[in-house]
C-alpha cells in the first residue's frame, strides 16, 4: 500500500473496509468518485483498522459520508476507529456528533 492510497474493499454484505490514508491528498479524488463505492445498504459497518493516516481532509471525509449515508435513509457503525481519528474529533469538538456512530 501506497502513502498517496485509499482503498475501499467489500468485507461482507453491509460490511466494508477502508484502509491506506485517507488525508488530503488522497480524500478529493476518492470523494469524487463516490459513485463507484458507496454503500447502498440500510446499514453499514466500516471498518477502518486498517488506516494507518487521518488527517482533518479525512475527517471531513467521513462526517459528509455519515451525514450522506444517514440522509438516505442508511446506517452507519465506525469499527476500528483509529486513535489519531478520535484525538481529531474530540479537538474538532465534533465528538458527541459521533458517538452513535462509533464502537
């Protein structure tokens, strides 16, 4: 894996795995092409252990696909978060935002 690569797999029905670095050199490209790996499952799980790179782009990243996802009408659970993502959304006091959504 690559410093300057996201990677979007399918684990399971409902289940997904995001990993490489979601920063901001890699999250403008990858949010562009959303079509191609957006969830349509009433509810989802992503895993994301296997991020070794947050930074605040990636963060950003994230809220837009919970809030997209949850719009249309989905669920979504974050497995696995990272503590770098954490550390971002408790200094982006954007924590209690999140903590339904997180295991």
């Amino acid at each position: 894996m690559t410093a300057d690569k996201i990677c979007w797999q399918v684990v399971a029905e409902g289940q997904y795995r995001l990993s490489g670095s979601l920063d901001r050199d890699t999250v403008p490209a990858f949010w562009h092409q959303r079509s191609e790996w957006m969830p349509h499952n009433k509810q989802i799980v992503l895993d994301l252990v296997d991020l070794y790179r947050v930074d605040s782009a990636g963060m950003v990243m994230l809220l837009h696909l919970c809030q997209h996802l949850k719009q249309a009408g989905n669920s979504i659970m974050l497995h696995n978060v990272p503590q770098q993502l954490k550390t971002l959304f408790r200094l982006s006091h954007i924590e209690p935002m999140l903590t339904a959504c997180m295991e």
